[in-house]
C-alpha cells in the first residue's frame, strides 16, 4: 500500500507573525442582570361558543371531577384501614412471639424435670 506523499507547506515570509486572531467575546460580567422585557398580553375576545359546545364541554368536566372524586374516596379507604392493618399486623407478632416463647419454655422445663 503507497503511503500519501506529505503535502508542501508554504514558507511563511520572514519578518511577520502568524495572522491575528479575531478578538474572543468578552464573558458577561458578574451581578445582576436586568431581566429581558416581558411582552404584554393583547387582551383577546372570547370566541363565541353556541350552546351545544357549552354543554359538551360541562359534561366533559363532569366526567373529570366524578373521575377525581373516585380517586380521593378509594384513597380515603385505604387510609381508613391502615390503623385496623397495623393492629391485626401488631396482634398477629405478638401471637406468633408467644406461641414460639411457650414452644421454647416447655421444651426447657422438659429438659428440667429429667435433672432432677
């Protein structure tokens, strides 16, 4: 495989530099700056809606908050039995530590009575 033949660089005359550089831009400084203007709103006329698209659109919003009332009532439900989970969850250790504490104390007493 040929490998490419270097190119021929120019000389650069003698006496002079390397080009200048454009100058950089400057950062922003630092502080507060003021904040760009904020265009004013053009107060707009309310297009006219004939009474079917009135209707469809309180019907759409009926749906909605029927919607979001469902949520907040299945929510309040399982707030509701929280307390009642956490104390049949409560009872339910406890018995199990009891039952396992009654099952170690008679198989000690056993091991007792044979001693003696």
């Amino acid at each position: 495989m040929a490998e490419p033949e270097p190119q021929a660089r120019e000389p650069e005359p003698l006496g002079r530099g390397p080009e200048p550089q454009p100058p950089r831009p400057q950062p922003p400084t630092p502080g507060p700056q003021p904040p760009p203007p904020v265009p004013e709103p053009q107060p707009r006329e309310p297009e006219p809606q004939t009474p079917e698209a009135v209707r469809r659109a309180i019907e759409s919003e009926r749906e909605q908050l029927a919607h979001a009332v469902d949520s907040l009532r299945d929510a309040t439900k399982l707030s509701v039995n929280v307390p009642l989970v956490a104390a049949a969850a409560f009872g339910a250790g406890f018995f199990l530590a009891g039952g396992i504490g009654a099952t170690v104390r008679l198989i000690f007493r056993r091991g007792r009575e044979h001693r003696s």
